[in-house]
C-alpha cells in the first residue's frame, strides 16, 4: 500500500497505486461525453454491448496471448486465490474474455456476433504518457464471420470514431500475417536472417530468436531499426488465398475512401492473430502512439476449447484517444446544470425539493444550493456559485415568492439578467424551456 504522511499527527493518508489513476469531475465529463459517442457508433453498427469479469483465470490468458508475449512474461498482475489455490489475473485486454464467454456461452450457435466491451485492463509495465497500469479500453469484435467483408467493416467503424470525434492526425497501417504454415515458412527464413546479424540483437531479441522471432521485427530499439528493415517480409510468403483476403481488404478500405499504409513489420504483440492486423497511430503522443490496434484470429475460439469459428476485432485506448483530443483542442462540452436553485431560507427547502423533483423529472438539471454550517449563504454568495456552476438560470426561491405560489427564473447567460415568475403549480409545464 502506498502512503503519504502530509497530515502529521494523523492517520497517514492512503494513496492509489502507482500507475492506477482516478479519473475526476470534471475530466470524467469527457469520459463520459466519448462513451455515449461509442454507445451510440456502436448502435448503429449493430454491435451488442458484453460485460464479462475483471478477473479471468491466469491459464486464459497464458493460452491465448501466447507464453512469449511481453503480457503473460511481465506485465499480468496474477495471483492465487487465498481459499481455494485458483490462478486468477486481472485481465491485461479483453479479446480472450470475450472469446471465454461467447464459447462458455455457445453464442454462435445461431451465427456470428458483433459485440463491443469498454472497460479497465492492468498491466504491469513502466508508468509513463499513455501507459498506465490500470487503463481502458474500448473493442469491437465480431466473431463467426470469415470474409475481409467484416474485417473492412470494423475498420470503417474505427474510423467513423475518429471522424465523429473530430480526430485528425490518425493513420492506418495495415499488414496481413497470413496463416500459421506460411508463417512457418518465413520463420525459418527470418530466423536465418536474425542470426545472420546476432551481433545487432538486443538481450530481449536474442532471448526470443527461437521462442517468437515475429515479434523482434517490431522491436523499439532504435540501433536495430536498419537490421530489422532487411529482414524478409512475411507478405513474400503469403499463399493465393491469405493475398486474396488481404486485397480484398485493401480494395473495401479504398471504396470507403480510407487511406492506409501496408506495413510489413505490424505484427502485433499477441500470438492469436493471423491474416489481417492493423493499427491506427498518430505522431502526436510520442512513443505511445498507437491508439488503436487489432486484427483477425480465427484460431482463437478453437485453442480456447470451442468450436472453431474465424474472428476479428480491435482494442482503442481511452486514454490516448482523450488525450490527443485534448490536445487538439476538441470541442468537449463541460457539464453544467441547466439552473441552480437559490434557497435565502432553509426552512423552504421541503417546497423546493418537490418542485425541483418535478423539473428533473422533465429533464431538466438542477444544482441545489445546499445548506452551509453557518446556514444558507447569503444571496450574494448564492449567485456567485449559481455563475460559477456554469447554469443559464438562477431559480429563486424566496420568501415572497413562495408566498404567492411561485419562482423567480432568471437568466444568467443573456447578459441582461431577464426574469419572470413563474407558477410552481405548473411546472412541469415550464420546465422543458429550461433545459439545454
Ligand atoms: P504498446 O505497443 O503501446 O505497448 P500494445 O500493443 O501493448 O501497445 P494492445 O494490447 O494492442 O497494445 O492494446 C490496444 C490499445 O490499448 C493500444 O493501442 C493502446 O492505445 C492501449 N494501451 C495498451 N497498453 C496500454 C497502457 N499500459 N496504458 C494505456 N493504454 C494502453
Ligand atoms: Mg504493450
């Protein structure tokens, strides 16, 4: 546990995990704000909402990243379950959840499914701009459907996100893996070639020559770059069907106008995927460039134990994504009431209540001045928090108000200060006037 003591004399304050983050008002406003874009994205691509647990058992995990991943060998925060000795993980990506329920589940027993997940993933790595321990992700994954057909519509659906977002500055690169026997082929060619040139390999490297060679090609070590670039392509190797898929990829992604760079050395950093893999990056979040990334695993299903079944999907990072739109300066609306309730005495705060129930019952959002220890405020301090809550009115409740039955509503945003009293009686008629 970690702890600060900045409060001598009392109990040392608790601290989150480092790499763990709260996420507060009014920054959660915009997580919020590009959650309801996804919901609604995903809606009208007939894509279903999953929910499956947090914590998955450690052999999920093991099984379908692969052993020589840089998750399963550092980054997966595993332990054992004190009762009764399970292996459990905290999911560190939630394709293999969604592949554990959709078998557990027989969901495709009726033909394919389009599902999409938002949540938390943990993973143990180095915390930094954009790479936290616990972070988020949003996916897609459309599962039982074989034909590039479905790979170019959840491509489409990324980069409907980005353009509903407003995002510039995001590419796409795409590069196919083909299929487990052609990958074989060019292994022992890329193996050759790696040791060819040991001299260049970095510990990491030389360790995975033999266990995942694949993976070195996308190395971040800046002295391999060159060596690695003349290394055969696995595209070289792809069959008549794995480049038949893979074209026709390319040719829906050009019909819907999408702009795309073939990148031989994507390989992505999980076993699972085979044929189509693809990322989106920017330049403008340094290292941590990749905001989204995925491919097709159709071997998947089977090596979970379910009847095989071909797969595609994708994973965005929340994180990344808000803060390139930040730094774009992206329109987000900041979440202020619709009017805030001035209340200069306490003993009326039984009679506003009901009245506010009924506005925000008609929708309206409603921010009560609440009572102070030394009572209610004084007007004047009651209209500086009506401004700062950002309301576009005030609503009155004062005594004389009250007395005839009514509220004075004033604006705080026309510059003016226009008001009019209003029947409480009627306000469920009033109230749609209020609201944003
Ligand atoms: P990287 O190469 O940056 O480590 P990755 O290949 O491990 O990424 P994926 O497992 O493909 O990432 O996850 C999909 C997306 O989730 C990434 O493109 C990124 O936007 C986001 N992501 C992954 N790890 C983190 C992290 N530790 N913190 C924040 N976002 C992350
Ligand atoms: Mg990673």
């Amino acid at each position: 546990m970690t702890e600060k003591n900045n409060n001598a004399g009392a109990a040392p304050a608790l601290a989150a995990v480092k790499g763990m983050n709260d996420i507060l008002p009014p920054l959660s406003a915009q997580w919020e704000w590009l959650e309801d874009k996804i919901r609604s994205l995903m809606v009208r691509h007939a894509y279903r909402n999953i929910r499956t647990p947090i914590v998955e058992p450690t052999a999920l995990f093991v099984r379908s990243l692969g052993e020589v991943t840089d998750i399963v060998e550092k980054e997966m925060y595993s332990f054992e379950d004190r009762l009764n000795g399970e292996q459990l993980t905290l999911r560190p990506e939630n394709t293999a959840g969604v592949v554990r329920a959709v078998v557990e589940h027989s969901m495709l027993y009726d033909g394919g499914k389009r599902l999409y997940y938002m949540g938390p993933m943990f993973r143990h790595e180095r915390p930094q701009r954009g790479r936290y321990r616990q972070f988020h992700q949003i996916g897609a994954e459309a599962l039982g459907f074989p034909g590039p057909d479905v790979d170019a519509e959840i491509i489409v659906l990324a980069d409907a996100l980005w353009r509903e977002l407003g995002l510039a500055d995001v590419r796409l690169e795409i590069n196919s893996l083909g299929q487990p026997d052609e990958r074989r082929q060019h292994r022992a060619k890329l193996i050759a070639y790696l040791e060819r040139h040991s001299d260049l390999l970095d510990e990491e490297a030389r360790r995975r020559l033999h266990t995942n060679p694949l993976r070195i090609l996308d190395t971040k070590n800046p002295a391999m770059q060159a060596m690695v670039e003349g290394a055969p392509p696995l595209i070289d190797f792809l069959g008549e069907a794995s480049l038949a898929h893979f074209n026709g990829v390319k040719a829906m992604l050009e019909a819907n106008g999408i702009a795309y760079r073939i990148n031989p050395r994507l390989v992505r950093g999980m076993d699972y995927y085979n044929l189509t893999v693809f990322e989106f990056v920017t330049d403008r979040l340094g290292s941590q460039g990749t905001i989204c990334a995925g491919g097709r695993y159709d071997y998947l299903i089977g090596q979970i134990g379910g009847k095989p079944a071909p797969a595609v999907g994708w994973a965005l990072g929340v994180e990344r994504v808000l803060e390139l739109l930040r730094q774009q300066g992206a329109d987000v609306p900041p979440p202020s009431p619709d009017c805030y309730a001035i209340v200069p005495d306490a003993s009326a705060i039984p009679q506003v209540l009901r009245t506010l129930r009924v506005l925000r019952d008609a929708g309206v959002s409603v921010q009560m001045h609440a009572s102070t220890q030394a009572g209610q405020g004084s007007m004047k301090s009651q209209f500086k928090k009506a401004d700062g809550s950002g309301a576009r009115h005030a609503l009155i409740f004062g005594g004389e108000e009250l007395a005839a039955g009514e509220v004075t509503v004033k604006s705080l945003r026309d510059g003016q200060g226009t008001q009019e009293r209003l029947p409480l009686e009627q306000a469920a008629a009033w109230a749609p006037r209020l609201r944003a």
